[in-house]
C-alpha cells in the first residue's frame, strides 16, 4: 500500500502560481511513478503530468504545457507540481497517484490520494 496526501492548493487570481506537494507513505516510493490528474466538476478526471520513478522523465498534457512543471524529491517521499500563469480553466481537484510506470492513463495508477481543490477566479 502507498497512502498519498495532497496539500497547497487554494484560490488565486488568473495569471498566479501554486505549488502543489504530494507526500506518500507506505511502500518505498522510489519504486513508483507519480502522476498529476485533475478533475472539474461534471467532468472526467484528466491527466496532467507524470514523472518517472527516478525523475529522469516527464509527460505533461498539452494544456499545461511550459506552465506547470512536475518534479519529485525521492529523499523526501514528495512529488510536486509547480503551477504558473494559471487560468480559470484550470480550476479543478488535483490528485496525485502512484503507478509502477509513468502513464497518462488513469486506470493504470493504483494509489491515489484524495484531491486538493484549485480555484482560479478571473
């Protein structure tokens, strides 16, 4: 098992930044790839970034694309997601999630925490 614990989200203005962490506990968490995926209401929850186990490869939706950046702390059991120019459409629950390779898809992550809410007012 891998428990993982969102935290740092919040409301900020359009064009602002956040900086979500995600800690984990449990197994070793070096061993597993992390991903991002956020959802809107009324909406499927969609990826946003991934990273591999050892951090040495990142995948970003297109959307976010050169605004928001994943990294991970291994030391730290802590994956980030550094978040800038943020918009309105941005505004979703963000969840971390642990797999054994970095993927886009969803389905393919077995742990997951229970989601920080973002807030972008325009």
């Amino acid at each position: 098992q891998v428990q993982l614990v969102e935290s740092g989200g919040g409301l900020v203005q359009t064009g602002g930044s956040l900086r979500l962490s995600c800690a984990a506990s449990g197994r070793t968490f070096s061993n597993y790839a992390m991903g991002w995926f956020r959802q809107a209401p009324g909406k499927e929850r969609d990826f946003v970034a991934s990273i591999s186990a050892s951090g040495g490869t990142t995948d970003y939706a297109d959307s976010v694309k050169g605004r928001f950046t994943i990294s991970r702390d291994n030391a730290a059991n802590t994956v980030y997601l550094q978040m800038n120019s943020l918009k309105p459409e941005d505004t979703a629950v963000y969840y971390c999630a642990a797999a054994r390779l970095p993927t886009a898809v969803a389905a393919l992550y077995a742990y997951w925490g229970q989601g920080t809410q973002v807030t972008v007012s325009s």
